[in-house]
C-alpha cells in the first residue's frame, strides 16, 4: 500500500459523503468507509470503494486496524436516541489514529434553531427547537470533546437543505408530489451537494480544527417559491398555493418549518476562499435541468 497516498475514511457512505469521495477517489485518492447492508455495499465495491458495514448493533470489529492508514476522516452518520454511533462505538480508535491531518462532522442548520426569519452566523447561540437539533448538538460537542482529549483536528460542517441530481425541486414537480406551501415570512437556505464537496476539499486544503463552517448558498427562500421556479423552468403549471396549516404535512415535515432563518455563509468564503458553483437555487435547479437531471 502506498502511505504516500491520500485515504478518505467516511462514516456513512450517504449522498454528500458519496459526492466528496468520488471527486477525490478521480484525483488518486483511496476512498473507505462505511454503509449498513450489503446491498448498499456491492456497487460501491464495485467502484473502487472499500466498504465496512457498520451501525449501532453491528459494531466494528477491528476499528483500530480498518483506520489504520487513513489520513482524512468525514462522519455523515446521523445521531440517535442514543448519541453519536461513530463517536460512541469508532471513538477509540479515531483517538488513538495520530496520522490523521483532518476529520470533518457533517452537522446542520438545525443547531441554530428557530430566528423568526433573521440571519445567523457560526458565532451564534445553538439553541435548538426540536430532538434532532438538540441531538446535534451533543454530537457536536462530543466531536469537540474528542478534539479536546487527543487531538483528532476536527471541524464542522453545518449544512442547510441539500439538493442536487435526482434529489431536487425539479424530481419533485416531476414526480406530481409537489405541494407549494406558503407560511409568511418562511425562509429555508439550501446548498448544492457539489458546493459541500467543494467546501470540503477547501477545508482540506487549509485546515483550521476546531472550525465550524455554515454550508449554504446565497439566497434564503420561501420554499413555494423554490416550488414555482422548478415548474416554470420545467414548463409545468405550478401547484396551487396551499396554507400551511391547510398542508396536511407529516410531522417530520412540519418540524422543519419550526425552524426559520437565514444562514451567512461568509466564513467559507473569507477563511477557505470558496466560491460557490450555484450561489442560488436558481443556478443549481437551471444547471442541473441542463444537465438532463
């Protein structure tokens, strides 16, 4: 094995992970990480990826060994009721990793909480309106605490709404799913799966441990209008207007419009010198339907 090579270790082997890996794994990087069942696991093998399985009742069995040459971690995995997985069952052994020149946690907005429409920055109070943020809290500062007790160069990532190919406005209004709900005053920010990878890469190249990192474009919007660019780009009739109260939401769905505010983004661009491929969703939603996604 050649230990000259960059290794990318990623817990959660997900859509963003997925967009990072690929992009290193084209520039001669070695690319590991993890996934939860074997079907997910055989065309990532396939492609050059090697693959462990993990989650929380299927434990590594030799984590120490499988990090041993890694110089790059990410963790994507989501906290549970219990807590962070990765730090909770990987933790040791990230520890005792001291080759490791960077480790990334993929947070969310969420941990800012509810600003009734104002702007947050990386400075702000973590103050979360619901279990998922306040999970992500914790996580949060479980990865600082390992940063803390042995060094691990961590940094987070706090990322708004992601889109990109197959996962977007514009496979929502395709699919006859869409529903264009208007809460006044409502504002989501989002960010481009292959603006992530890039704000990654940045960070790689500059790291700064201990940095948290707001991930989102430009332009905070109201999500019926997001709705209404999709289908006018798509030459489809708009779904009508519905209120929220009248949306019929799922809880999960409804718990995310608790949450308003705007994200600043400046940090990526001052300290990692990003500039983003799709500062709007106008710019994402156009390229990827020029893409044919």
């Amino acid at each position: 094995m050649d230990r000259n090579r960059p290794f990318l270790f990623c817990f959660g082997l997900g859509y963003s992970a997925l967009e990072l890996a690929r992009r290193l794994q084209s520039g001669g990087w070695r690319i590991a990480g993890t996934c939860r069942s074997e079907a997910s696991a055989a065309p990532l093998r396939a492609a050059g990826i090697e693959v462990t399985l993990f989650d929380r009742q299927n434990p590594p069995a030799a984590a120490d060994s499988v990090l041993a040459e890694a110089t790059h971690v990410l963790s994507s995995v989501p906290p549970d009721e219990a807590g962070d997985p990765v730090l909770d069952l990987w933790g040791p052994a990230l520890a005792r990793n001291r080759d490791l020149a960077w480790a990334g946690y993929l947070s969310t907005t969420g941990v800012y909480g509810d600003r009734s429409g104002g702007w947050v920055d990386e400075s702000s109070a973590l103050s979360p309106t619901g279990e998922r943020g306040r999970r992500r809290v914790e996580a949060e500062a479980g990865w600082l605490g390992l940063r803390r007790d042995s060094g691990l160069p961590v940094h987070l990532f706090r990322l708004a709404g992601i889109y990109g190919p197959g996962r977007s406005a514009l496979d929502t209004m395709r699919s006859g799913r869409a529903q264009r709900v208007v809460k006044p005053g409502q504002v989501f920010s989002r960010i481009h799966v292959a603006d992530i990878a890039t704000i990654l890469e940045a960070s790689m190249a500059k790291p700064n441990p201990g940095a948290a990192y707001n991930v989102c474009d430009d332009d905070p919007a109201a999500p019926d209008t997001v709705i209404a660019y999709a289908a006018a780009l798509l030459g489809l009739t708009p779904p009508p207007e519905i209120a929220f109260a009248e949306a019929g939401l799922s809880e999960m769905a409804r718990s995310f419009y608790a949450d308003n505010k705007r994200v600043a983004n400046d940090r990526i661009k001052r300290e990692l010198g990003v500039t983003l491929a799709y500062p709007s969703y106008r710019d994402g939603l156009a390229a990827l339907l020029a893409a044919g996604h």
